[in-house]
C-alpha cells in the first residue's frame, strides 16, 4: 500500500452564509490522477486554493507527505 503524498481530512470549506465542500476526505499516492468537476460557484478554485495551503480551511486538515500543511514553510529557516 502506498503513502498517501497529499491528504485531506474532515476537511470543510466555507463562504460567507454558504458551506461549499463540508468533511471532505482525500488521499491521493503519487502516479494518481485526480479530476475535479463542479458547476460554476462550487467551490473548485477555493479547494485547490486550500490543497495547496494559500488558504486556510474553514476546519479539518491538509497534509502533504504527511505533514500539516501549517507545518510546512516556503524558505529556508533563518
């Protein structure tokens, strides 16, 4: 069984007044493909956003490689 490299977890993501994407559940391993589909205004761009760690999740968890995407930083350490 392989490593998952990213996951989500419990993961919601929300707007103001709407919840687009509520417990979400992902593990993608390396060599997968994943495709994303959704009518405009579904929440598509903001749940990339959020894999991606430049937006937090209004709850749950990202984690690349198995860490918290919170942990993980874009430099080197000073």
């Amino acid at each position: 069984m392989n490593t998952p490299l990213l996951q989500a977890v419990k993961l919601r993501i929300a707007v103001p007044g709407r919840i687009l994407i509520k417990d979400l559940e992902l593990s993608i391993v390396g060599g997968e493909f994943l495709a994303l589909l959704g009518g405009n205004g579904t929440g598509k761009s903001l749940l990339l956003r959020t894999l991606a760690g430049l937006r937090p999740a209004t709850q749950g968890e990202v984690r690349l490689d198995g860490l918290g995407i919170g942990q993980l930083h874009a430099g080197p350490s000073p």
